[in-house]
C-alpha cells in the first residue's frame, strides 16, 4: 500500500511511504503510521484532513472502507475559500 502525504508534512515523512504491514482499515494504517512518525496520529486528528483511497474521497464512513493491498492512500487537506 502506498500512501501520499501533502506537502506540509513532507519534512516529517517525505512524499510518500510504502506500507508493508497488512492494514485493512485507515484507522488500522494510522496505527502503522503512528509507529513510524510518532505524533502523526494527533496531526491527523485535525478534522481539515481527508482520505482518498484510489483517487475516490471518502467523504463518510472513513473508518468502515475496508483497504486492500496495492492501494494508494492519500491523504488530502480540506481547501476552502470565501
């Protein structure tokens, strides 16, 4: 599983990391990545962050999508404007 950071995080993880452990969940990746980056988890708390998993945003149900081997995560900051 690949999973795509933004660009704000880009000096704690770098672009993107490959996942290896078998997650089949994002709440189940957090935890792997959590091990990896600690305090990854609480940044990513903050509710500005989506997930996108093969280009589909998950808009609802987030920690029910199940995730497969070879998917691509990304993880995707909320734009507004006015």
């Amino acid at each position: 599983m690949t999973v795509r950071f933004p660009s704000m995080f880009h000096g704690k993880t770098g672009h993107q990391v490959i996942v290896s452990e078998p997650v089949t969940s994002i709440p189940g990746l957090l935890a792997v990545l959590e091990v990896r980056f600690p305090g990854l988890s609480a940044d990513l708390a903050d509710p500005i962050y989506n997930f996108a998993v093969n280009d589909e945003m998950l808009l609802h149900g987030v920690n029910a999508h199940p995730l497969r081997d070879g998917d691509v995560v990304e993880i995707v900051p909320t734009i507004s404007g006015g």
